[in-house]
C-alpha cells in the first residue's frame, strides 16, 4: 500500500519521487529488449509480465513517456508505440488530465478459470489438471476492501481461533435453515476450506480398526486425506444404485465413517437422488455410522432453472462446505455443520487451531456469501455455457462416452480405445495436462477413464480437444 501511496505522490509531480519512480519503473521490467519482436512490442509484453508478477503493482500510474523513453534509453516514438499497445490491450486506462495507470484487462479479470492455468510454465501449454474457478474479480475487490475498514475490531481481539467470526456463523446457520435444515450458530465450526475440514473430521472421529466408506470415484484430495488416517477404505461406486447399496455396505464392511459427494459430484457431477438422501440419514444413524457429506459442490447447480435440492440429513450425518470451488480457492475458508456438542469437541482437538481460517479471510467471506446470489447467478451461466461447449466438442466421437452432468465443473470421460493413463500421456506430449482415473479411485482402478474440467475457456476447450483428437505424429 505504502509503494502505491508513494507512486500516486509522484503522479502528482512531485520532482524527485517521479524520477525515483520512473527509475524504478524501468528496472522493473529486465531484460526486456530480449523478448523478440519489435522494441515497441517486446516493451509491451515486458510491461505486462512485470504486472502479473506483482514486479509493477495494479493501480500504479504510468511515468511519462518522455522519462521513460530517457531512462530506458529508447526514442519517444517507442514508448507511445509500446503504450498504446498496452492501452488497446487494456493493460492500461489514460483518463484526460491524470495520467495513466497499470490495470489488468478485462480478459483476465472476467474469467471462470485462473488465467495461469492457460499460461502453464515448461512444456505445457493448457492445465486442466485443476477444476478451480477464478474469483469474481471486482466483487472480491469490494469485498476485501469493505473488510479491511470493518477489520478495526479484530486487531484489538487476541486473533488466536474460535469457532469462527460470529457473524460468519450466524449466516452459515441462516442459510441451512433456509434450505430446510434447521441450524443454530453453535452447530456452525469455521476451517480454512473443506478440506481442512474434513482432515479435522478424520482425525477426531477415525477408528482405524473400522473401514471408511468412500465413492469410487471420487476427489484426490479427500482420498489423500482418507489414506493418511490408516483405516481401510471400502469403495462405493458413484451411480444412483451404488448409492441405494450403501445401507448394505455399511453393515458387511463395519465402517464408522462415511465420506460422500451428493451435490454435483466430483468427478462425474453426479446428484444424489432425493429418495436415496432420506435412506443415507437413515442409514447412518441405524449402524452407528457418522457420514461425512461434502456439499462443496451444492451452489453449482447447471440446471435450466436450478431447483432446490435437500440436505442428506440425520443424527449421524455431518455436513461440510467451503467457498473454494463457488467463490475462489484463494479464499481458505470453509465450514463443518454437526452437533453443538461435536463442535465443543473439536474446538479441543490440537488440529483446530492449525485448521482455522485467519479473521480477515473470515470477514471477506462473510461479506460475500452474503451477496452469493449474484456471483452463483453469474457463474452457472459461463458454466453452463462452457460445459455445453465442451459437449459439442465431445458429440459424435466414438473415442469415449460420458453423461452431460446437471452441475459442477467437469465431465468424466469413459475411454474405449486407450486407458486414461495412455491418453494423458499423450495430450501432456502435446502440451496438455490432464488427470486420468486412476487417480480418482480408492483402489488405483477406472485406467479408462478421464476427466476434462470445463472451467477453461471456450478457446481452450476447443484447443485442448483438439489436442487430445488429433492422430499421433
């Protein structure tokens, strides 16, 4: 804040900090004239590098183009050259009378996926190893902001962890109750993301001598969670059916826990039905089985409208959720819904204080959870229109098979020529990453399967399908 604040001085003309600045601007940048190109071009392209790596910072004003042009030792043809192309591509904003300053470009700041993960370091070209959305970027902005002149309160608070902030409780618990299940803010536990949450789970309610019930397939990183524990995991196989089974797999395999993705799950976006919810509560609280439901999924819901789904709901169920997946991953917060007594619980295990969300993170969240019906709305329209792309790229191939799924952020591939392992070797060849089945499974099986996110844009769908449909060179 305090190099912006300095710079904004010097955008003012105030002699020596413009000079300093302008200096500082330019050794910014590197070796810029390497880049290739012509100087204007490669002058560009160095400007926008400095930016997304936090060398320039956002906000910053430009220094004029006679001082730049001097210390970079360029003519001022150059710069107004290089400038404008900087400014048609949105990397700068010119207002008459104020100068310029460094913005980012609509293009990387109204995406549903990072734009890294387009711009892979190495070999490859395309990531789409990572089913992660991009924050919605101005509404976080406003967000943060607002959080930081509301944080007065917590720096004189100790800062150390609680339950979380109680207005971030307070709402979670409103919402559950708004969808049909009945919640008090002393139901309500923060963590620093689902994940967090469920290692906090795991770690207080693991008996190792009995099994974990989990979906085959099902997310990596649950499965590392579920591994490092030392019980043994008995798999359930993700389809309205396998579901129906888990009464009978719960009594043969004497599981005490149960680790369940009902909501779009992830990989295949699957929905439990409602019929199979009610028999799950049941279930659970019948055989002394706690089930663990993910609900990270829930707010991603594609279908034309939405239409409200109900919470697997019993005594013995636990719910857990996080902002990563509907807001940003960037965000580490999450949450577990249980008993008032469970929470008392496991406010006392030693894992809490490290699992927790920091206090300011917290008021972010809250402020945008608040509003979450504005960013859900946006977000399952590029989705929607991504995933139905991505299908239009798939239709017609006899390569593989699949079911468009009703919500989430990927498609799962089933292979009928290759193995999922072969095919992504292939495509990573090629300059696209892609996780294969394997690494979905309790037991290293599903070789012929793939998954393919469609948080990419339509543009990089397109690319990486052609990648993976070209024939081998």
């Amino acid at each position: 804040m305090h190099d912006v604040q300095t710079m904004e001085v010097a955008a003012r003309g105030r002699g020596p900090v413009v000079q300093n600045w302008t200096m500082t601007f330019a050794s910014r940048l590197g070796e810029w004239r390497s880049a290739g190109g012509s100087l204007a071009q490669s002058l560009a392209r160095a400007v926008q590098n400095a930016v997304l790596d936090g060398q320039i910072p956002v906000g910053s004003p430009m220094p004029s183009e006679r001082a730049l042009a001097r210390d970079m030792d360029v003519s001022r043809g150059t710069v107004v050259a290089g400038l404008a192309l900087l400014r048609d591509a949105g990397w700068i904003e010119t207002r008459h009378g104020s100068g310029s300053v460094v913005r980012l470009p609509p293009q990387l700041t109204t995406r549903t996926t990072p734009w890294s993960l387009d711009h892979a370091a190495g070999d490859i070209e395309f990531d789409l190893t990572q089913a992660v959305t991009a924050a919605p970027y101005q509404t976080y902005l406003a967000a943060a902001r607002r959080a930081v002149d509301r944080s007065a309160t917590l720096l004189v608070d100790a800062g150390t962890a609680t339950a979380g902030l109680p207005q971030l409780r307070g709402l979670l618990a409103e919402r559950y109750t708004q969808q049909g299940l009945a919640t008090t803010p002393s139901q309500i536990l923060i963590t620093s993301g689902a994940m967090s949450a469920l290692t906090l789970l795991v770690d207080h309610l693991c008996d190792r001598r009995r099994p974990i019930l989990v979906e085959s397939p099902t997310y990596p990183g649950a499965l590392a969670v579920l591994r490092r524990s030392g019980a043994p995991l008995v798999s359930l196989p993700v389809d309205a059916e396998g579901w129906r089974r888990v009464a009978n797999l719960i009594r043969s395999s004497r599981a005490n826990l149960a680790y369940l993705t009902p909501d779009f799950h992830n990989p295949t976006g699957a929905l439990m039905p409602g019929d199979v919810r009610r028999q799950v509560g049941a279930h659970g609280d019948r055989h002394d089985v706690t089930v663990v439901v993910d609900e990270t999924m829930r707010d991603l819901d594609l279908r034309t409208p939405p239409a409200a789904i109900p919470h697997v709901a019993g005594p013995r169920v636990i719910t857990i959720g996080s902002t990563s997946k509907v807001i940003w991953s960037g965000l580490r917060v999450g949450w577990i819904r249980a008993s008032s007594a469970l929470i008392r619980e496991l406010l006392l295990n030693p894992l809490h204080a490290r699992l927790s969300s920091p206090p300011l993170e917290q008021l972010i969240a809250h402020d945008l959870l608040g509003d979450l019906d504005e960013i859900v709305c946006e977000r399952r329209t590029q989705l929607r229109t991504q995933r139905d792309h991505l299908v239009n790229l798939l239709d017609g191939n006899d390569a593989w098979s699949y079911t468009v799924p009703l919500g989430g952020l990927t498609m799962w591939l089933q292979l009928h020529n290759t193995t999922g392992i072969a095919l992504a070797a292939q495509a990573r060849r090629r300059g696209l990453a892609l996780t294969p089945g394997p690494q979905f499974s309790v037991d290293r099986t599903l070789t012929n399967y793939l998954r393919v996110p469609f948080t990419a844009t339509p543009e990089v769908l397109t690319r990486a399908i052609g990648l993976l449909t070209s024939p081998p060179t």
